[in-house]
C-alpha cells in the first residue's frame, strides 16, 4: 500500500472532502472571491459551495470541473496538497 495508512474507508473519505474544500476555500479568498461571489460566476449554489469547503459534500467530477473553471486553475492545480 505504498506507506498510506487508513483507518477506514469512511475516515479517509470525510479527510480527502475537508482538505478538498479547504483547498477551494484557499483558492477562492486568494483571488479575492466572497462565497456569493464564487457561486455566481461558477454556476454552483452559493449553500452546495458552502458544504463543499466544510468537506460536507462528496462533489461530483462536473462541480469540480465548474470549480476549477472558475478559479481558473487546472484540475491538477486544484488538487494540488488534498
């Protein structure tokens, strides 16, 4: 496995969704976005973003698509450290 230890399945999910969202939630205050703002011009519901960044959604590869669109990075620079 590589060095990777998990403790369970469901563990390492709600771990890759909270680094996720912090990810985006850097992301988005870096380029001076508000909530509001970042849900407008990526297409996605300002609540559903808001879920994104506590790590509360399991995002679909489409809204992650929209997201990167938005912050204008590629899908590698997104996932960058999650």
């Amino acid at each position: 496995m590589g060095g990777l230890i998990v403790g369970s399945r469901r563990s390492c999910r709600r771990g890759c969704q909270g680094r996720f969202g912090q990810r985006v939630r850097d992301l988005r205050t870096a380029r001076g976005f508000s909530q509001e703002a970042f849900a407008h011009e990526s297409g996605i519901n300002r609540t559903y973003v808001g879920d994104v960044e506590r790590g509360e959604r399991n995002i679909a590869l489409d809204n992650i698509s929209k997201i990167a669109a938005a912050l204008d990075v590629s899908l590698a620079e997104l996932f960058e450290d999650v």
